[in-house]
C-alpha cells in the first residue's frame, strides 16, 4: 500500500515540476559543450607543458651528472 502512494505523491510532484523548453535546453547544451572543450584544450596544454618540463629536467639532469 505505500508503494502504491509513493508512485500517485512522485507523479504528483512531477506535475508540478517546470520543464524546460526546448530552447532553453539547446543553448544550455551548447555551453556545457564549450566549457568542456575549454577545459579539456587547457588541461591538455598543461599536460604538454609538465611532459616537457619533466623531460627537459630529464635531460639536463642527466648532461651534467658527469657523463
């Protein structure tokens, strides 16, 4: 018997939620797709960057080790 008021109380409350429209939706679409294209292209060049960095140290680590 619970179940059966907690199904009627969640479409109850799903009437009475706003939905957004379709425009709404498209440009929030829209904006999470280039703020996560933003984010990537920056984590991707720092990862470049310390890649870099490490094998720049690397190597001069290595030339004045004595060798």
């Amino acid at each position: 018997m619970n179940v059966i008021r907690f199904i009627k109380s969640v479409i109850a409350e799903a009437k009475l939620t706003t939905w957004p429209n379709f425009s709404t939706v498209f440009n929030m679409t829209i904006v999470i797709i280039l703020i996560s294209t933003v984010l990537s292209l920056y984590i991707t060049g720092l990862d470049i960057i310390f890649v870099k960095g490490r094998e720049f140290l690397f190597q001069f680590l290595n030339s004045t080790s004595g060798a």
